[in-house]
C-alpha cells in the first residue's frame, strides 16, 4: 500500500502516463532539494553565530547577526527578532541564533517529512509554508529585495504545487472508495 502512496503523491503512473509521473517525482524532489539545503543553511549560520557569540568577537558578530535578520531568516522569524531586538540590542546575536534554529528546524521537518513521502506531508508544507507567507509580504512591502522577493516566489510556488497535488490525490482516493482486498495488499 505505501508504494502505491508514494505514486500518488508523485503521480499515478496508471492515470498521468510515466512521463507525468517523472515529471511530478523531479518536482518533488527539488521541493525536498530546497528545504533541506535552506534548513541545513540556516542551522549551519545558528551554529557559526554561537561560535562568534561564545568567542566573544564583538562587533563584527553584531554585524553579521544584523546581515543575516534582514537576508537569510524567515519573515516570520524576523519579525519575531525585530520586536525582541528592540528592547535590548546586545542579545541581537543570540535572537538571530533563535530565529535561524526556530525556521531551520521547521524547515527540516518538512523536507524530511516531504523526502519521506508521508501522505500528510504535501499539507505540513502547505499549511507551515502558507501560514507564514502573509509575514513575507509584509517584509516585502516594507523592505523590497530581491532575495526576499525571491524566496517569496519560491514559497508561494511550492505552496501552490503541493496544495494541487494533495488535492488531487484526496479526490483520487475519495473516488476510489473502500479499500478492497486487490488495493490492500499493493
């Protein structure tokens, strides 16, 4: 039955045809490509932080922690720091090294859960990456850049394409009624 999941999530070979069904699975796996590679990123610059933090190297660490806010993290993230940073411009530093963890292990949540193709997986993304993208428009009107702008497009593209494919496969199953004893065991 998993296998047969699996060729839902990325295309039914019986009813898109092989080259549908690739085409869906290459999608699928740039979706898990991204997240990983922007969760890995992003845990990666937390943990570089903590070392300037713990070494106690000053300023320069201000000013990359300051780089990073307003480049690397999440707009919902961001905002988050942004309103913490206010009150006491010190712990700048460790507020990045928080946010930077808090969006990159979601971040990882998702692309594992995605690359394990878990059925409620497409819906996790949809809903995390979805929920936060008000904050990024709100970012974007603020403070246009491109990268922003960027990561934005990216964001809402994956949004769209797993909220279709999730769709697709409920419809999908909903017509094909209760499990009978030839869908059991495939």
């Amino acid at each position: 039955m998993l296998p047969r999941l699996c060729d839902q999530l990325c295309g039914s070979r019986n009813a898109e045809g092989p080259r549908k069904a690739a085409a869906a699975d290459a999608r699928l796996r740039l979706i898990v490509a991204y997240k990983l590679a922007k969760a890995g990123g992003q845990l990666l610059l937390a943990a570089f932080l903590l070392v300037v933090l713990v070494a106690g190297n000053g300023e320069w660490g201000l000013d990359l922690a300051a780089a990073l806010r307003r480049h690397v993290t999440g707009a919902w993230s961001l905002r988050l720091t942004e309103l913490l940073a206010a009150a006491a411009t010190p712990h700048a530093v460790e507020l990045t090294i928080c946010a930077l963890l808090l969006d990159g292990l979601l971040t990882l949540c998702e692309g594992w859960a995605l690359y394990r193709r878990f059925t409620w997986a497409p819906w996790l993304v949809v809903i995390t990456t979805g929920s936060l993208l008000p904050f990024e428009v709100f970012e974007l009107a603020r403070r246009r850049q491109i990268g922003r702008l960027l990561i934005f497009l990216i964001n809402v593209s994956v949004v769209w394409y797993l909220a279709t494919r999730a769709a697709q496969i409920h419809r999908f199953r909903r017509s094909e009624g209760p499990p009978n004893e030839q869908t059991i065991g495939t």
